[in-house]
C-alpha cells in the first residue's frame, strides 16, 4: 500500500496518507488563487485513501466558503495548507504539503476560464535554481 507523509512549514502538524490518489488537478478557480496567493492550487484526490493525523490535530482548522463546497484546511499557527476531509468521502490533500515525493503527474488544469491573466505563457521565463542576484 501507497504511504505519503506530511506536515506544515513549523512542523507542528505531522500526518500519513495510506492509498493512492484518484486524481490531481491543478485549480484555476478564483477560489484556489485567493487560498493560495498563487496562479493555482495543486490538490490530490482520494476516495479510497486513509489520513491519520500524528501531530497537531487541534492545530488544524477549516474554512468553508458560506455558499459553496469550496473549503480550506490549514495549520493555525503558520498558515499551511493541509489535508481536508469536508467533503464527504473525499480526501484532498494539497501537494505541496507531502514530505514525500509525488509520483503522478497532474491529470489537468480545471477552472481555467478564471485562470489569471499573467500565468499565460510563462514556460519560457528564465529559470533559476535558487533566488536571481
């Protein structure tokens, strides 16, 4: 069986994943620029996989956007990005939050009708291993 662990940027929430992912959509919703600060969210998707929280559970709070099933779990103390259970039989667990590597490459882009105007075209910007001098 698949294992990922996880945790946030302080280290105060620490969790497995057992089980494989169904899907992995990178989101261009409004919603997802606004909870990322970024272009897109990159979420993980399971009906089948298990999360066990192994450290700082009661630091783990969920926002829920009154009127949609669009919702937010996140370490209260840094702010990261964690795995949310809210809706039901749904694990997602946001990419970037797993300490182990992900295997599987994005299944598509979704809500690309919202997404930002300055993420096209940027495949060729110069690149750089660490911040540019």
């Amino acid at each position: 069986m698949t294992k990922h662990v996880g945790s946030c940027l302080c280290g105060t929430v620490r969790f497995e994943v057992h089980g494989g992912f169904d899907s992995f959509y990178l989101c261009h919703c409004e919603y997802c620029q606004k909870d990322t600060g970024s272009a897109h969210a990159a979420n993980l998707f399971s009906q089948s996989a298990k999360l066990t929280w192994l450290a700082g559970v009661d630091a783990v709070t969920t926002f829920t956007l009154p009127g949609t099933r669009h919702n937010k779990s996140f370490c209260r103390s840094c702010g990261s990005a964690l795995p949310s259970t809210q809706l039901a039989d749904l694990l997602v667990v946001p990419a970037g939050c797993l300490d182990t590597e992900v295997s599987v490459l994005p299944t598509a882009h979704i809500f690309t009708s919202s997404r930002a105007a300055w993420d096209a075209e940027i495949s060729d910007l110069p690149e750089f291993e660490g911040l540019p001098e």
